[in-house]
C-alpha cells in the first residue's frame, strides 16, 4: 500500500449534502411553478383539451402568489450561483 486512504465519511458527507441540495432546489422551484397556478379559474366559455377532465385556464395570480413565486425564484437562481461561487477559486 502506499500510504494513502480513502475516507469514505467524507465521500458520503458531500454524497448526502450533495442530494438534498439538488432536491430542495428542486422543491424551491416547483413551489414557485405551483404559486404561479393558484388563482387561475377554469375559462367559463367551455374550453377543453383533449382530455375530459380538464379545462383551459384563464384568469390572473393572486399577487401574494406572484411575490411568492419570484422569492422561490430568487432563492433558487442564489442557490446556483453560491454553487458556481463555490466551485471556481477565482472568486474566493
């Protein structure tokens, strides 16, 4: 052996933080794609798709929904690009 070793805690530290970074990113932003769906009625004048059980929507988003949305927004674009801080030692 040449004296090195693998520290396998390590591996698995940065494996975990690593996924539930990817999926509470992912969290973020599909919580700010669904506040911009709330408030949108169904289009009174009928119009369907192909599909039965659903209809076109229309209306306008609550505007606590839409200050909602771009603060997941926001915290998701600073999440990539503390990432990107993090990942070239230029900007340190």
């Amino acid at each position: 052996m040449n004296g090195f070793t693998i520290d396998w805690g390590a591996i698995a530290e940065v494996f975990f933080v690593g996924f539930v970074a990817a999926v509470g990113l992912v969290v973020v932003y599909t919580l700010g794609l669904r506040l911009l769906g709330l408030g949108q009625p169904a289009d009174p004048n009928g119009e369907h798709t192909q599909y039965a059980e659903e209809s076109a929507r229309t209306g306008k988003t609550p505007p606590i929904a839409l200050a909602g949305a771009g603060l997941c927004f926001a915290v998701g674009a600073a999440a990539v690009l503390f990432g990107i801080w993090l990942t070239i030692p230029q900007f340190h």
